[in-house]
C-alpha cells in the first residue's frame, strides 16, 4: 500500500489531504466454479 500526504491541496482550511494506492493480484482457486458465455450478444 502506498500512502501520500499532500499538503497543498487542503492548505487554506488548515488540513492535510491523505491518499492510499493499493495494487492486488488475485487467482482462481477453483477455475471449474466459474463459467463464459460467449454468445449472450449474438
């Protein structure tokens, strides 16, 4: 997780803004539980 403070933004009310970033990888565990169609636009 990444966490920023900025200063600038809030400055004229006395605040300091905080933003997190955060990056996941997920994996199927059980591929067969999940299905496609295909062809629902056809």
């Amino acid at each position: 997780m990444e966490l920023l403070a900025d200063p600038f933004t809030l400055a004229g009310q006395a605040m300091i803004r905080l933003v997190s970033f955060e990056m996941a990888d997920t994996n199927l565990r059980y591929v067969a539980a999940f299905s496609v169609i295909k062809d629902a636009l056809a």
